[in-house]
C-alpha cells in the first residue's frame, strides 16, 4: 500500500522537439519579458549554439539583450557577478542559459542577483530564501549538464540552496541544441538520468507524481538507449533521452538524492575524477546492497525499464530482483564507454572522508556505513585494472 | 682526531616513535648510483617504505631525512639537507631542500639519512648522534615557537629542527625551522607534529667527510667557485639584494603576482624590490653553511635585528594581497617564521580569503591592500581558531568548503609561488607538472623565459623540451644536493653561453631547442658527485648519467604520486591563469597548457592519462629493489 | 511509447497530499510571503463543516483576512468582482480556494482581477492579459474529479452577453494544490463515484488523444490504476481516508495529464450533454468512457489495449490476448459503471436513458440526442479527438450511448 504523504512539484515548462526554440520568443512574451541575456557555456560557444539561438529569434519581436559566455566547467560567484553586471547594463529582463549545468547555475545566480538588487549571495548561502519574484528563466540544456540542471538546487561554489525558485520557468529540448558532444558525453548524461530516475523511484515518499515523472524517464531511456550509445549524435534517440534527463531531474528534485549520486558527487569533491564516473560504476554495487540487505526494490523499476508485458510476465516475488537486474543492464551497456572508477586506487582515509561527507549531507537517509558497504561491494565487483597497488617487485 | 668518512657513510638511522627505538640500516648500493643523494634517495629511501594511500597525518606516514653527498665536504652551496614524505597538504609526495645547520650535524654524526616512524604517544624530541637516537620528552616545549623550541635543543647538539605552534596544531602547510632557514612547503612540519615529534638535534661535529678523489675535488670545487663568483646573478644581485632582486625584474616581466593573481605589475612594487630594502634596512649577509653565493640577509627592521623576506614571501604576503610596506610584510614573515607556517601557502590562503571575502563567499573584513586583521588571521590560523581553522587547511580545502574555485591559485592542493605563468608560459607547464604541485623549483622556467630573454615567454615551441630538461636538472641537483641557485653559475658561466649574445640564444633555445639543450654544459656538478663517491667521471657520458638520475628521481615520484590518485586531471593549473585574462597584458592571455602538456607526456614517456608507461619505469629502473 | 515529434508540458503546481496535507499550509504559504489570505468557498461547504476543518487547522500560523463564501452554483464575473473588492478591503494578499470547479474557477478569476488591480473582471479580457505572476492562490479540492487544481484555465460566465469567458495562462496554475481526505469526507456516495470517473476520463482520454506525451502518459497511468483500486472501497466506506487520498491523488494527476494532452470524443459529448440537458458532469463522462475508447480503438490499438494494464493490473493483462486488450478495457469500465450503480443504490446511471431529473423525468430525452450531436461541432474537445468526429458520428454513438448497448464497430467511419 502506497502512502500518499508528499509534496510535489514540477515547475518547468518542458518544450520538446522540433522547432520548440522558436516557441522562445512567446514563452518570453507570456512572461512579459522581451530582452533575454543569453547564458553560454564554452562548449554551446564552441559549437555555434548561441548564433542558432539568435536565428530562432529572427521571425519575433524579442531582441537578445547579450551573450555572456565566459562560463566555463565551473560554477563560481565571480561569473554571476559578472554576469549580473552585464544583465543590468544590457537592461535585460529575463535569463537563457544555454549549455550544461555550469551555464544553469550562473544563471539562477545571477538571476537571484538582479531580482534581489544586491551583489552577494551571503544572505542566500546563510539560510535567506529567496523571493518568489525572479526574473523569467528558461534553460536550453545542450550537453554534459550533469542530469540536475532542471532541478531546484543552485550548486554555486561548491554550495548546494535548494529552492522551488531555482527550477527553470521553460526547459527547451531542441534537435538543434541537446545532442551530445562525445560518446563520453552521451553515456554520461544517460547514466546520471537513469541515475536520478533509479533513486527517484527507490526513495522511501512514493509520491505518485514523482514516480510518474521518474517512470517516464525511465520509460525513454529503456526505449532509447542501445540505439542512442550506438549513435549518439542520432537525433531520433538522442533527443528523448535529453528529454528523459529533464524528466529525470524533476523527479530527483523531488526526492531525496540517492546514495550513489552523493557519494560520487563526494568522491569527485576528493579526487577530482567525475562524479559520473563513479555513479556508473558504483551503481551496480548499490543496488546488490539493497538487496543483499533483503529491502524489497519497488516493482516500478521494472516496469519503467521492462514495459509492461516483460512486467506482467513476472511473478510479483521476484519483480525488485528482475528490476535491478533490467537496470544493472543498463548501466553496464552505458558504462562501457566511461572509464573504471578503480576505487581500490583511491587512498582509503580519502573514501572513509568521502563517506562521512555524503552521510552529512542534508536530506540523505544513509549513514556512512551504507557509503562504505557500497564501496566494499564495488571494490569486490571491479578487479584491479590499469595499476597494480603498488607492490611492484 | 675525528673520525673519518670516505665519500659517503650510507648508514641509514632509523627510528620508531611509537616504540621509541632505533635501528640502522644500509643504503643500497646499486641506489647510490641510480639515485645519487638528497632528493631522490629520500624518494627511493620512501618508496621501499611507505605503503601508497595512507593517511599522510596518520602514523603511517613515514618522514625521510636524506644529505647531500657533496655535504660537509666543503663544495660550496651544499651546506643542504632534504626532507621526503608525504604531505598532508597535497595528499602526494612533498620534496623539501633546507640550508639550516641540522643537515651538517646529522652527516657529521655519520648518518647519510634518517627515516621517522610511527607515532609518539606523547610530545617527544629526538637527540641523535653517531651512537643512534634518544627520545626525550618535549612537555616542557610543546606550545613554544620555533626560536624557543630551537633554543631549548641546541643544547643538545649543533643542529636542530624543529616545528612551532603551527605543526602542532595540524595546520596543513606548517614548515620545519633549522637555524634561520625553513623546509618551507607542503607541510613537512604537519607531519611531524602529527607524529608528536617536536624538533630532532644531532650531536654533530663527529665525523670529517673527505671525498675519495679529493685532488680532483679540488679542482672542480676551484673552477666551481670561479664561476659562482663570476656570475652576475650570484655574485652580483643575489648576492647584493638577494632574491628580493627578481622584485624589478617580475615587476617589468609582469610575472609579479598581484591582488591574488589578477594583475602582473604594480607601480608601488618597487617599493618592496630587493634594492629598496637592501637601503632601508641596512641589510647584511645571513646564509647557510658554507655558501659562495650569500643570498640570505638580515637587516635592522622596526629597530630589531631580522632576517629580510624572501622573494616568494615578499610577493605572496605582500603583492599579492596588495601589500606593499615592506615592513608589514616583515612582519607577517615573523609571525610565520615563529609559527612554524610556510609563508607561500600562508600567503595564498589569505589571497583566496580575500578574494572570498570580497565576493561574498565568507565573512571576513579582510580586504586587498589593507594589512588589517592579517597578523591576527595568521595566528588564528596557526592555533585554528575561528576561521583559522578553515585556512588552516589550505585554499584547495577551503575552496572545496565554501567555493572559489575558481579563484583558489594551487595545483595538486600547493599554493602557486610569486611568478604568473600568463607572463611566462613555459613556468605554467612546470606548475602543472611538478611533483609537488605549485613549485617554481621544479624547473624554473622564468629563468629563462623572463628574466635573462633566452627564450619567448609566449611561444609554446620547445616549451615542454625545456621545462622537462629542467626538471631533470633540478631534480638531479637537488639529489647531489646543492643549492640550485649554482645553476646560474654552472649554466651562464661556461664559455659557450657567456660569450654568445643572448638574442643568439634566444634563438637557438626557440627554434633549435634540442639541440641547444644538448650544448649545455652542466659537467660540474657530475664532476663533484664523481670526486667525492671516488668513481671515474667520463666527460660526457657522466653529465648524461647525471640527467638521468635526475628523470630517474623525478618519474620516482611522479609514479609514486600515481599510485595515491594523480592524473592527467591534476595536472591543471588554477582557472584563473587558464580563462583570465590580465588588464595588463596588451591581448588577453591564458596559459594554453592542453597542447604542451601533450608534448610534455609523450617527451616523458607518460601514457596520454599523464600515468608513466611501462617501458619508461623499466628504462629507468624504478620499482625494482636494489640490494 | 512513441516519442511525438513536439510536444509541451507544463504544470508547475505544488502538491501536498497526506492525512495532515492542510497542517503544511502555513508553512508554505508564508514561503511564498503570504501573510494574509482570503477564504473562498462557497455556501455548501461551508454548511459541511469543511472550513471550519481547513481553519482550525492552518490556524495560528496565518492571519485569515476574510472569508468569502457567497458564491452561487452558476457563478459569474460580478461574483468574482465582488470578491476581489472583498479581497481589497481586507488587504489580503493571497486566497485559499476550498471548494468544486466552480470555486476554484472562481477564485483564479478573483485572484486575476485582485493581483492586476481594477473594478471588474471585465476589463481584464484578452489574450495576454496575463503576463505576469499573479497572487498566490492555494487550493483545496473538496471533490475529487475535476482536476481544476491542476489547470490553467478559467471559466467564468458572463450572464449578461450569455456567453463564457475563457481566461488560459501559465500564471492561473494555483501554487499550491492541497489533497486532503479531510476535505472529501463529506461527500456523498454517488458525487464520489461521478466525480471519480470524471478523472477516469480525464486519464484515460489523455492516454489516447492527440497531444499526448511521456509525461501524461505516465501520470495518465497511475491515476488509472489510484482510481481502480480505490474507487469502490471509497464509495462503500466513505471513512476510509486512504482509498479518498488517493481519489483525490488520481484527479489531480488526470488534471494535470489531461491539460497537457487535451481530451477527446467523451468531454466533446459530455460538455453538451451538460449544456443542453443539465445534466452533471462526471455522470456523462462515467456513461461516454467506454465509448471514446471503442469509438478510438482502430487509431489507438496499442494506446487503450495499455490502459487495460492500469485498470485491471497486470494478470489480467498478461493472460488477455493483445487483440483483445482494448475490448477487455471497455468491459472493465462498464463492469465499474455496473458495481457503482450496484453499491449506491441505482444513483449511478449506466447509460444516458436512465439519467432522470429530481422530478423522476428523463434527464435526456431521446428526442433531444440530434440537437446535441449539432451542438458537438461547436465544442473544442472535438478537435484532439484521434478520430474525426461529424454530427452524424456523435448522433449514432449517443443513440448507443442512450440505450447503454456496446457500439457497434462497423458504423464507425475509419478515416483516412
């Protein structure tokens, strides 16, 4: 029996498909704003996304107020400001981030920047919230956007605020925007959705909606994946699995965040390697954890990842094992093209800290223990690889 | 009569701070050879100790003490000792070269290194000469500062080091003082405190060294001499104003390192240059034992007697924070040198807090170029209080905490030192690839590239040649070890460079690097190391020999750096120096390290994840046990 | 699934379900910086109870500026001017709606007129009125089928030009959607069961009409399956507060699907069956439902035979052939049509024959089924509608509909 004690919300706008850039210019309007600075990572500037983005305005009244595209890997206060700074100086009236999660989160900086009048995010960091009046934000994810651009979380840095105000008012999926620069990329970003839609549906609120969104992109990704690795660039799966990863991400943000996705995000906070990287491996070894300690998984997975008629055929007692197993599929044919996370390389008080830190974070329901037990399992499950330990004689 | 040692005793002293004994071991013979001394025996003395992926603060962590082999034989500038372990700071392996007295005393109580083990349980110190070590409790001087602490042991011995507050209290860049002079970086002196060890003293004075082949000693010692004392930067600026006389010249260079790393220049910066000080304080000579070159001063600030900054801290806790009083940063310096607080990362630290604090990332009332609140920030940090405690641990960990990346100017976790690589492209490429992390010393591009125009500071060409040639250098002389400083004399004094103008250099070194490196002429230093271990030098062969003991020594602890995580992904520079552009450049320039970096791996023979490739390690024989 | 070429979706309300929903109010009102808010409701709620429910229990954490209750079953504009100067006198600064469709619609249009400022909701028309956000507007759904919490829309009549105002924006999604078993503790068996096959449709047309996307679709499903659990143990014990929460749950779910994906064949009859003949809503849309998916079967196979699988639960699914699955679908919804009629005593009508008024009459006459398959061309559902719909495909399927007997395949004209 499902318990029906939650809150939801899903408030981006989710544009999809052909020609939803051109609906831009209207989604503007609606919002009564006419003079967007565009928000450009290095990869969309690489790639010429922001001169498509200018052709999509051409047939409307909306004029880009800028182009501030010095955002890099890294989401810092000193771009906001910058950014803010040339917000006010354009007069502009709304945001467009274009590009990955770095683009998102000076984005939803700046924007709390220009709305509140100030210049530091202090209050904000100490606990302010902000207010309900921001500026119109629409986000055009491209590539690498770690899978939590569309969510409530501003990640400044290295600061997580979680807000209901840092959702996106629009989410743009376009042909021309959201395909994936690497096979790397692509992996990637299928790996970190299917990851926040995994623990979006294992958390312990079954809020019904949340599930839907989860399932949904699940759904995507199952229908899509093996083509999409095969053919990243390939619009046709491409896109929905972009679609699956703005899905994904709703549900997340109404979740609390699993326990893979903490501890990656720790472990990269400690050597700097991805923390999708460790997500993708680390994975499989979580969800034997949970069954190993006999929790039952949530026959949702399988259906999402399976269908229905895999699902039917399924007798109810075995659905979590058939379910993790649908996934750990899935993970694995994504992981091919990302490296071994080779957690026996990593210095052990390093893993031990990493542990403590996720098990800290707010909202989490693990305690270090868990983290480490998934880690042992992982280390078990991923034999030495590149290096010996050392103990070269 | 003393006793006497005939090149090297390879006695190795080995000591167990839990259990509170000694033992003594050998060095190997065949690593005498490929290892030479100082540096890259501490590596090898490590590396067949130290078990990868400890906790450099917990009692794993091995220190290993090593001297030179030149050391007490009267070369000049090799009054040196080395520290090796692994550094709280980085996570890595740190290197440290020091001049103090301690070095002197230990190989003259007949111990070519000393390895510290385990961990006391209560405060101790270490007496040692040449019959082994004794503990001794070190209650009455735990809490003390380095002077005190320094004081309280030299009555049991000729030379000590010892750490201050700072080291006790974990601070991760805390330093170890010897004499006047510090082993400055990485935390050497965390690692001691961690261990509960306050300071070591050696008896000294018990043994004469004499090299084997002391006539030819003599003769390479003479023409060594001669050229230190011909070479106008070690006989003339240095030796004059001291390494305060790069101020005007990274001034000019627009390498100075302002306001944390935003600007490269600054028009009051001559107020804190060598000359000035040399004139205001009324500077003496205040160096390490023996030394040719006298670089070290002490002059009379705020009416008492102390020693001058150095450049790095000259720049990093005065340009660098917009300081450019001469007196407070002196005073800073003080603090530091009390503390036991190695004053680059102290520095930089305080940089990023700056920076933080002005962007609304912490509270703080530190502000650029205002002095206020900077001594008390400093012993805040040095016994963590308030927010001391967070700078304590550095700007890479302070960065992670409360954000600034961006603006936190380390690599591998090391504060950068006072040269901005958007001047000088070449010293970006060392930055990213030294071992230790931020470290000039690696290979000290903006030698040439800045200060004496022998190679463009904006071309990449060759860039990835010189800065690996250079690491082998550097890492050799450090091995031998001597002060790096003779590298001046040694490379500009020998005929072929002095006399060729140096535009003519300049173009041989962009254009025909290799070939130009293959004309140097570093035969001196080899000629030394030969005289005193009492082998046959072979002109040529023997300088090759020498590089490659220094490569062999450098991809030592590249690889032992491997084995705790580093990768291609560390060998970055801060985003700063690779996305900003300077006001003061005429263009915008940005360290392009990507294309070097590539070069730079393949020359070493790292695969294209910066790791060292099989067939490299098998060439140079590491990881094999040589006994 | 297949993936539409574009589609868009958009329902950015907060939900807060649970036995204690309404306790969270406060809280996240003042998040919003409400200090003071309105009460609207209308006069049946009222008489229920259900406000002094909702105000004991938000109580002490907001100052309630006022409470409007005068609103009438066929509310108007002037109701919604009225209650936005009630709003302005008291400075409110937010409204609580607790009530119907009608409530809610109500008090987005008080909510329009109270935040842009004005006399008269009438000087408010026109597209793009809206643009920006409006006051927060926080709802509670004291039936649980009309999915208005989760729409966009408002409706507002206009008595005098006898015509309706249409309002759409973004900006009248409420902010806060509150399902509460509280609030549907007092309705009566058969409103229970209209009102729960109302969201019924609503999911199940949003799973088969032409706007549908992955979004919808899933919620679609879920409040199919919330639905076909819980329904009849709602209407057989109306004290179970679990099996209401998750009534109220599946609406708000088939709201937010539906008004994303749009409605077919079964709202485009039912509105006119409503309009012309008074009859209520969620009866019509009980009686159509199994209609709109034999009428859509041949376009969406696929579509209904999955909705078997949320209706019936997996078993039946899997032993049913998948030829046989849309059919077997029907036959579940008018099994559920039947159980209802069952349970609440005949107040469940099955088909549209055996509607009657208060007075015993014939709520829909036979003779009135030609006037209304005319009127169908005028109503908008008819357009999402995967297959065409002319007047004489509503006539012949309201004559099956009249006489409650399964429509007959071969008169369903397949176009192209």
């Amino acid at each position: 029996m499902q318990t029906l004690e939650y809150e939801f919300i899903a408030h981006p706008r989710i544009l999809y498909g052909d020609c939803s850039l051109e609906e831009i210019p209207a989604e503007l309007a609606e919002n009564d704003a006419c003079k967007p600075l565009v928000i450009a990572s290095r990869e969309a500037v690489r790639r010429k996304l922001g001169k498509t983005l200018i052709r999509a305005f051409y047939d409307s009244g909306c004029i880009i107020g800028g182009i501030y595209d010095e955002v890099r890997d890294y989401a810092g206060i000193s771009l906001a400001l910058n950014a803010a700074q040339l917000f006010r100086k354009r007069g502009c009236d709304a945001f467009i981030a274009l590009g990955d999660r770095a683009a998102a989160d000076i984005a939803r900086a700046a924007n709390i920047l220009v709305s509140h009048k100030t210049d530091t995010l202090l209050p904000f960091f100490n606990g302010e919230t902000p207010s309900r009046r921001l500026m119109p934000f629409i986000f055009v994810p491209t590539c690498c956007t770690g899978a939590s651009a569309a969510g409530r979380t501003l990640f400044i840095d290295n600061r997580r605020l979680h807000s209901d105000y840092y959702f996106p008012d629009v989410v743009v999926t376009d042909r021309r925007m959201s395909l994936p620069c690497s096979a790397r990329c692509a992996a990637e970003s299928a790996i970190l959705a299917m990851d926040n839609a995994l623990w979006s549906i294992i958390d312990d609120n079954q809020s019904p909606m949340k599930n839907a969104f989860a399932h949904a992109a699940l759904k995507l990704i199952g229908d899509n994946l093996s083509g999409f690795l095969k053919r990243p660039r390939d619009g046709k799966r491409a896109l929905p699995i972009a679609n699956a990863g703005v899905l994904a991400s709703i549900a997340a943000a109404n979740a609390r965040p699993g326990i893979v996705r903490v501890l990656g995000e720790e472990l990269e906070k400690e050597t700097s390697i991805p923390a999708a990287v460790f997500i993708a491996n680390l994975t499989p070894a979580a969800l034997f954890c949970i069954q190993k300690n006999e929790s039952p998984l949530p026959g949702d997975l399988l259906l999402a990842a399976a269908g229905m008629d895999a699902y039917a055929a399924v007798p109810t007692e075995q659905l979590g094992r058939r379910g993790a197993e649908a996934i750990i599929e899935m993970f694995e044919s994504a992981a091919n093209e990302i490296p071994e996370a080779a957690i026996s390389r990593i210095p052990a008080h390093l893993l031990a800290e990493a542990c403590n830190n996720a098990a800290s974070r707010e909202m989490v329901n693990f305690g270090a223990d868990d983290a480490m037990a998934v880690l042992e399992m992982a280390r078990q499950e991923m034999p030495w690889q590149t290096h010996d330990n050392g103990e070269r004689k | 009569m003393k006793k006497e040692i005939i090149g090297t005793s390879n006695k190795v002293l080995e000591v167990d701070l839990a259990a509170r004994r000694f033992w003594v071991s050998e060095i190997p013979v065949g690593d005498r050879e490929l290892y030479l001394g100082g540096k890259g025996m501490g590596l090898k003395l490590l590396f067949d100790r130290l078990k990868p992926g400890i906790d450099p603060l917990g009692k794993d962590n091995i220190l290993v003490l090593t001297m030179g082999v030149l050391m007490g034989t009267g070369a000049p500038c090799s009054g040196r000792f080395e520290a090796v372990t692994k550094s709280p700071l980085t996570g890595i392996m740190v290197t440290g070269s020091c001049g103090g007295p301690f070095g002197m005393a230990l190989k003259t109580s007949g111990w070519d290194a000393m390895v510290i083990h385990g961990k006391a349980d209560e405060p101790v110190f270490v007496c040692v000469d040449s019959g082994g070590a004794t503990f001794a409790d070190a209650a009455g001087i735990w809490g003390t500062g380095t002077a005190a602490a320094q004081d309280t042991l030299l009555a049991h011995g000729s030379g000590a080091m010892v750490i201050g507050q700072a080291g006790e209290n974990l601070v991760r860049y805390a330093n170890i003082r010897s004499g006047s002079r510090f082993l400055g970086r990485g935390g050497i002196g965390t690692v001691m405190g961690s261990k509960n060890l306050k300071g070591i003293v050696a008896k000294g004075r018990e043994y004469k060294i004499r090299p084997a082949d002391k006539k030819r000693f003599d003769r390479a010692n003479k023409r060594f001499l001669a050229h230190i004392n011909n070479n106008p930067v070690t006989a003339g600026s240095w030796r004059s104003y001291g390494t305060n006389a790069n101020i005007r010249i990274s001034n000019a260079a627009g390498i100075l390192p302002v306001r944390n790393f935003t600007a490269g220049s600054h028009g009051q910066a001559v107020k804190i240059s060598g000359e000035t000080m040399a004139e205001k304080f009324d500077t003496r000579h205040d160096v390490c034992k023996p030394c040719a070159i006298l670089c070290g001063h002490r002059g009379t600030i705020r009416g008492e007697k102390r020693h001058i900054p150095e450049y790095e801290t000259v720049t990093l806790l005065g340009s660098n924070l917009g300081i450019f009083d001469p007196e407070i940063i002196s005073d800073f310096n003080e603090l530091c040198a009390e503390y036991g607080m190695d004053t680059i990362s102290t520095g930089g630290t305080i940089a990023w807090a700056m920076e933080a604090a002005e962007k609304g990332l912490i509270e703080s009332d530190l502000r650029f170029g205002s002095d206020e609140g900077i001594a008390e920030t400093i012993t805040d940090i040095a016994f963590r209080r308030g927010q001391g405690a967070m700078l304590a641990d550095g700007s890479r960990m302070a960065s992670k905490t409360y954000g600034g990346e961006d603006f936190a100017m380390h690599v591998k976790g090391m504060e950068l030192p006072g040269y901005d690589p958007r001047g000088a492209f070449g010293q970006g490429l060392s930055y990213a690839t030294a071992n230790r992390g931020g470290c000039h010393l690696s290979a000290y591009m903006v030698g040439v590239e800045a200060m004496f125009g022998m190679a463009d500071p904006h071309a990449l060409r060759w860039k990835p040649y010189m800065v690996k040639f250079m690491e082998d250098i550097f890492s050799a002389v450090n091995s031998l070890h001597i002060c790096l400083f003779t590298a001046f004399a040694v490379f500009l004094e020998p005929p072929l460079i002095r006399f060729t103008p140096t535009f003519i250099i300049r173009h041989l070194n962009q254009n025909f690097s290799l070939l130009a490196l293959n004309l140097m002429d570093a035969s001196l230093w080899p000629e030394l190391w030969h005289a005193v271990v009492g082998k046959r030098y072979i002109p040529y062969l023997g300088m090759r020999g020498f590089y490659k003991a220094g490569e062999r020594a450098h991809v030592l602890e590249r690889y032992m750096n491997i084995r705790e995580g580093i990768a291609k992904k560390d060998d970055t520079l801060p985003r700063r120096l690779l996305d900003e552009g300077r006001t003061c450049d005429h263009e915008a320039k940005t360290v392009p390290l990507d294309s070097m970096l590539k070069t730079y791996y393949r020359l070493r023979g790292y695969d294209e994840n910066g790791i060292p490739r099989e067939k490299t390690l098998e060439k140079l024989g590491i990881g094999k046990q040589t006994k | 699934m297949t993936m539409p070429a574009y589609y868009d979706f958009c329902s950015r309300v907060k939900t807060i379900s649970g036995e204690n929903a309404m306790e969270k109010i406060p809280g996240l009102l003042k998040g919003l910086g409400v200090r003071r808010p309105m009460i609207v409701t209308d006069r049946g709620v009222e008489a229920a109870g259900l406000i002094d429910t909702v105000t004991e229990a938000i109580d002490g954490g907001l100052d309630i500026g006022a409470i409007y209750a005068d609103i009438p079953v066929d509310s108007d504009y002037r109701v919604v001017d009225d209650g936005a100067a009630v709003y302005q006198n008291n400075r409110c600064d937010a409204i609580i709606a607790v009530g119907g469709g009608s409530v809610i619609d109500t008090a987005k249009g008080i909510n329009i007129l109270a935040s842009l400022g004005g006399k008269s909701l009438l000087g408010c028309q026109g597209a793009g009125t809206i643009r920006r956000k409006l006051n927060p507007l926080a709802v509670l759904p004291t039936t649980s089928g009309t999915g208005s919490e989760m729409t966009l829309v408002a409706v507002i009549a206009d008595t005098e030009r006898q015509e309706k105002m249409l309002f759409v924006s973004h900006f009248l999604l409420p902010d806060l959607a509150v399902l509460d078993p509280r609030l549907t503790r007092t309705l009566p068996d058969f409103l229970t069961s209209q009102t729960a096959m109302d969201a019924l449709a609503h999911a199940c047309e949003s799973y088969y009409c032409m706007e549908k996307n992955p979004v919808s679709d899933a919620l679609a499903l879920r409040a199919i399956s919330l639905i076909s659990e819980h329904l009849l143990p709602a209407v057989r014990n109306p004290a179970e507060t679990s099996a209401r929460l998750a009534l109220a749950n599946a609406s708000a779910m088939a709201g937010a699907a539906f008004s994303n994906s749009m409605v077919g064949l079964v709202h485009n009859l039912g509105h006119v069956v409503g309009a012309v003949c008074h009859v209520p809503h969620g009866t019509c849309m009980s009686i159509l439902l199994p209609y709109g998916l034999e009428y859509n079967t041949h376009r969406r196979e696929k579509a209904i035979g999955e909705i078997l699988f949320s209706l019936a639960g997996p078993e039946i699914y899997a032993k049913t052939p998948e030829k046989a699955r849309p059919d077997k679908a029907v036959e579940q919804i008018r099994m559920l049509n039947e159980d209802l009629h069952n349970i609440t005593g005949g107040k469940h009508p099955r088909f549209l024959g055996e509607i009657r008024n208060k007075d015993g009459t014939p709520a829909v006459p036979r003779s009135a089924l030609p006037e209304i398959a005319r009127k169908t061309m005028a109503d908008g559902a008819r357009l999402p509608n995967p297959e065409e719909i002319l007047p004489e495909d509503a006539l012949m399927v309201l004559e099956h509909a009249w006489a409650g007997i399964h429509l007959d395949r071969s008169r369903i004209r397949k176009g192209a």
